[in-house]
C-alpha cells in the first residue's frame, strides 16, 4: 500500500506542470486538473516568453512539452530580449523556448 501512496504523491506533486499566460485559460485549467483529481496543480500564470530562455538549467527541462501555441499573435519588444532570433511572432517564439525547455525535443501541439 506504501508504493502506491509513493505512486499517487508523484503524481499528484511531481509530474505535470503548466504554464498559462491568459487569466481564463489559467483559471479553467486549474479548475479543469482538480476536476481530474490533481488536488494542488502545478500551473504557473506566466508568460513563458517572458523567460529568458538562456537561463534555462538542467534540471528545469521536461521530457514532454504539450501545448495549444497562439498562432497569429505577436509578443512586445522587450520579450523578445529573451531569444537569440529576431521575430515577435508568437508561435515561433514558443517553438524555440520549448527546444530549449525540453530534454528530447519531443514537443507536440494541438492538444486535445
């Protein structure tokens, strides 16, 4: 019984994290994993690319980046400090932070 309390803790602490930008989508998707059974979600309300991607460590990268990216928005100048490109193009912008978040680069979007 103790390994799957162990099971239940990891999942419940340790194994999914988000980030949302819009006060909507953050609030739904806080409500949406305590619906699931994910008593304290581990959903942070910011904008990744307001994170300088540089800073990225080790232990900070995901093995699995799911994500609905905006395709058709553009970021303010001051966020695009935080990428060696030159583009404010949303959708770009993300797919070069998740490279950089990402363990195996195995990134899918469109999530349903």
């Amino acid at each position: 019984m103790e390994k799957q309390s162990d099971t239940l803790k990891t999942l419940q602490e340790d194994t999914l994290y988000g980030k949302e930008k819009k006060n909507l989508a953050y609030v739904i998707g806080i409500m949406n994993m305590i619906l699931h059974g994910i008593e304290a979600p581990n959903i942070l309300h910011v904008n990744t690319l307001g994170e300088n991607i540089r800073d990225i460590q080790e232990k900070n990268r995901y093995h699995v980046i799911l994500a609905n990216p905006p395709f058709g928005g553009k970021e303010r100048p001051e966020v695009q400090q935080n990428f060696d490109i030159v583009n404010r193009r949303n959708c770009l912008l993300l797919y070069v932070a998740f490279y950089q978040e990402s363990k195996n680069i195995v990134v899918s979007s469109n999530c349903y």
